[in-house]
C-alpha cells in the first residue's frame, strides 16, 4: 500500500472521487454560476432563505426601507420583515403584473436602501431600467427570481443582471424532486461574501470567503440562522431546465393562440426581450363581458376538474387540488400583520424607534394590484410542463371553452 499520504505518500481516494461522491450541492454551485453567468453562487435551505441572506449582505435592517411589490408569494416580503425593515409598497405594471419603475420612483425616501422586484408568476421585472434607478439613488437591487430561474432579459439569463438575485427550487423552473432548496447569486465579491453570514456553516464561510470583516464573525456561522443547502438532486433537474422551459413555453404560447379572442378573457403579456418561463399561466376575467364573477367563473372550471386558482386571492386557493382553499386575503398590503403592524408583540419593525416615518397600510394604497388580484386566474406549472403536450392544452382550451358556451348557467 506504500506510504501514509501524510507522509508523502499517495492517496487512496482520488479528489475528483471524494468531489462527485461527496459535495454535490458545490456541483450545483458551479453549475449554476456557468448556467446563468452570475460570478458568484451560494445555495441555500429555500428561496427565503436566499431572499434574507441576500437582504443581509446589503446591510438591511431595523428602519430601513426596501421597496417591494404587495403582488406577490408571501416570502418576499416575510423575508424585509425578517431583517426588520419596513417593506414599501410599490403598483405594478398592469400587464406584465410586475413592479411599476415610475411607482418605485415616487416611493424612493432617504431611508430606502434597497429595491426588491418580483420577477411573478416567471415573467421577468424590469431589472434594467430598475438599476438605473438604483444607480442614481445609491440603492441595491435584490431580484425574487424565485419563479423564474430559467428566464432571461435580451438573451441574458437572470440572476446575473440585478445587484442579487434569489432562486427557489421548490417546484420552480428549476427544480429538486425533494421539494426544497434556494440560492443567491450576484457578480459582486463582497455581497457573496456578506450573505455567508446569513446562514451558511462556520466551516463553509472560513473555507469560501478572504474578508476580515466577514471571516471575524465565521466561528458564529454569522447571524445564528441556518439556510444550508442540503445534497440534492438539483444538478439532474439544471441539465434538463431549458428544454422543460421552452417545452413549457411553447404549450403557453398554443394556449394563448387559442384563447386570446375568447371574450371575457384576457391571456398573458411578454413584454418584447423578455423570456416568460410561465411558473403560472396567469388570465385577467372581465366579469362584465359576462355578467359573471372570476370566483364564479373559477369554480365552474375547478368543477369541471381543471384546477385553477386565483393565487392572491380567495377562489380556489389551494396549494394542491386535495388541500383545503383559503382566504389567501389579496395583495399582501391587506394581510393582518399589515393591519396589526405589531410583529413580536413590540411593534417592530413597523413601529421601532429606528423607523423615521411609520408606514400605515391601507386599502386604495395599490389601486392596479387590487384590481389585478380580483381578475387573475392562474393554472400552475404541473398541468403546463413536459409530459404535458399540446394534447393536454387542447384539454385546457375545450374546458376553458365548455365553460364560456354555457355561461348562461352561472349567472
Ligand atoms: C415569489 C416567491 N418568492 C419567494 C419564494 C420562497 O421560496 P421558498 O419556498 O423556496 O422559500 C417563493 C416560493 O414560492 C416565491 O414564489
């Protein structure tokens, strides 16, 4: 066998072994910095856990502001409350349903330290013209990409355009059969390196990052939070995610050749350059053409087994077609914490002394997102990816259109 490796002598097992065998979630990292063209690539537990690391390493905490959309999955904005910022409300654009640039604008305050888009439902925010906003207000971008992984703005893939950006690989574009996983990616060495401390293990920092400011605090593993990734399957699903995507992509866009005439029903918006990957295949109900409610409207297509949901608000809204719906309660402006502005009881972060103007939330705050949120009707990724094929579309438009030729019936 020779000599002790120690002393000199050869290995018993090569690196390339222990690297495959062992550190598949590094893999991961790797893959993704060559997939999207981000410098820089740390996974994590969750697309949360991403979103507050990322809120971490640009320095956001008690007083600050980060300006958000209320159109939006509940975690974007449960990650500023986590850091105890205070979340400011931006519209959106009525069509791409994503952050209005000139409502961002008219939000900016000297508290505001960052913005922090949604690219929703996959179809990309306006990241570019957002950075120049930034830029001009000395301000951080930090992008939710997380229903959009695989999307892209002129041929460039997200998450190396914003100053961060957050994946969620938990039944997302990219995806892990285990059904969790997130990462933070972003060109700047210093954001990466800050954002370590959001969760990652004291070793992993030591080993991964060369700032003294950043290192001094490795042995506490930085703030006490856990977002370590654990081994998954991620790197099989990345191999495949283009191809899933534009399969998906190509079955949205047979949808919407099929149904962009049908009264009542407006289909989905891609704005020129921007690649929608379609997380939702999201419709606006006009319940005048009709004379007939989207919640009614909903219900007669769930009825007739196609499971769709209105995601910010009431009809239908469920996680899966065996769970139970909820009130998902609108646009999250009008969520009780919002109400309440009490987190832990104290107040904080709405209410703290830190805070220079205490936000107060209220209904007519967001005049595009509330109407936006009582018109949505969304079918999810599953019945729209890969084995689905046009077959499976055409089930979706004949449904969608049994329900139109009887509407009679619902009124
Ligand atoms: C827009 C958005 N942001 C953040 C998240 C959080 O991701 P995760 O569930 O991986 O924590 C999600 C998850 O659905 C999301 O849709």
């Amino acid at each position: 066998m020779g000599r002790l490796a120690l002393t000199g002598g050869g290995k018993m097992i090569a690196d390339e072994r222990r690297l495959r065998s062992r550190w598949k979630t590094a893999n991961m990292d790797e893959a993704l910095r060559e997939y999207t063209g981000a410098k820089f690539v740390q996974m994590t537990n969750s697309g949360t856990g991403a979103l507050i690391s990322c809120l971490l390493a640009a320095g956001i905490g008690p007083g600050d502001e980060v300006i958000t959309v209320a159109y939006t999955w509940t975690a974007t904005v449960g990650a500023i409350l986590r850091v105890n910022a205070v979340p400011v409300f931006a519209d959106i654009d009525p069509q791409t349903l994503t952050i209005d640039v000139a409502d961002v604008r008219r939000k900016i305050t000297p508290q505001t330290k960052a913005i922090l888009p949604v690219d929703f439902y996959g179809h990309p925010a306006p990241i570019p013209e957002l950075m120049a906003v930034a830029h001009e207000h000395h301000l951080f971008v930090i992008e939710d990409a997380c229903q959009a992984s695989t999307a892209e703005i002129d041929g460039q893939k997200v998450g190396s355009i914003a100053d961060m950006t957050a994946f969620s690989f938990s039944g997302k574009p990219i995806y892990t059969t285990y059904g969790g996983g997130g990462a933070y990616l972003t060109n700047d060495r210093k954001l990466f390196e800050r954002g370590l401390l959001g969760g990652q293990h004291p070793t992993l920092i030591a080993g991964v990052a060369q700032d003294p400011d950043v290192l001094k605090y490795a042995s506490m593993g930085g703030t006490g939070d856990n977002f370590r990734n654990v081994p998954n399957d991620g790197m099989m699903q990345l191999l495949d995610a283009d191809a899933r995507t534009n399969a998906r992509i190509a079955n949205c866009d047979y949808l919407t050749s099929q149904l962009e005439d049908v009264p009542g029903i407006t289909t989905p918006y891609v704005r020129p350059g921007y690649k929608h990957v379609y997380h939702y295949y999201t419709c606006l109900w006009d319940p005048d053409v009709h004379d007939v409610s989207r919640d009614r409207f909903c219900e007669a297509l769930n009825a007739e087994g196609l499971f769709v949901v209105a995601y910010l608000k009431d009809a239908n809204y469920r996680f899966t077609p065996d769970s139970k719906p909820i009130a998902a309660g609108g646009p999250i402006h009008l969520r009780t914490i919002f109400r309440e502005r009490n987190l832990y009881g104290k107040g904080c972060p709405f209410q703290c002394p830190h805070v220079k103007n205490p936000p107060v939330y209220a209904k007519g705050d967001l005049p595009v997102s509330e109407a936006m949120a009582d018109r949505e009707f969304c079918i999810g990724q599953p019945d729209l990816s890969p084995p689905c094929d046009d077959r499976d579309m055409r089930v979706i438009v004949d449904t969608i259109t049994k329900v139109i030729d009887n509407i009679d019936e619902l009124r």
